[in-house]
C-alpha cells in the first residue's frame, strides 16, 4: 500500500469552495456595516451623511482584514 493515499482524505471539499464561502462572509460583513450606517444616519438629522460613510468603510476594512488573515492561513 503506498503511504502517499493514507495522507488524502477521500472527501476533501476543493479549495474554490472556501473562497466562495469566503465572498458571502465578506459581502456580508461589508452589508451589514453598510446597513447600521444607513440606519444609525436615518436617526440623525445630519446632511452629511458622516455615520453611512464610518460605518461603511470601517466594515470594508474589517471584511479585507478576514481575507487577509483567511490568505495568510493557507501558507
């Protein structure tokens, strides 16, 4: 029997798979801060909308943080 087969597993999902996963958990990262912007700015009476923006751009970075991190991990 040769030893290189012992070290496969039979049902190992592609690695596509994680990276579709990995582009819902982003888009829902970067929506659902997008969201609580838009709706923290819909409270306030403010013309600029300060709060959509914050919000939105801080989930973009925490959204390429996970990716960066998912990246590294694969190594």
């Amino acid at each position: 029997m040769n030893q290189d087969h012992k070290d496969t597993k039979p049902n190992s999902t592609p690695v596509y798979v994680k990276y579709i996963g990995l582009s819902f958990q982003l888009f829902g990262v970067i929506g659902a801060g997008t969201w609580f912007g838009w709706w923290l700015q819909g409270k306030n009476d403010m013309k600029f909308p300060v709060w959509l923006l914050l919000f939105c751009f801080f989930s973009i970075g925490i959204a390429f943080y996970q990716l960066w991190n998912s990246i590294r991990s694969d190594k």
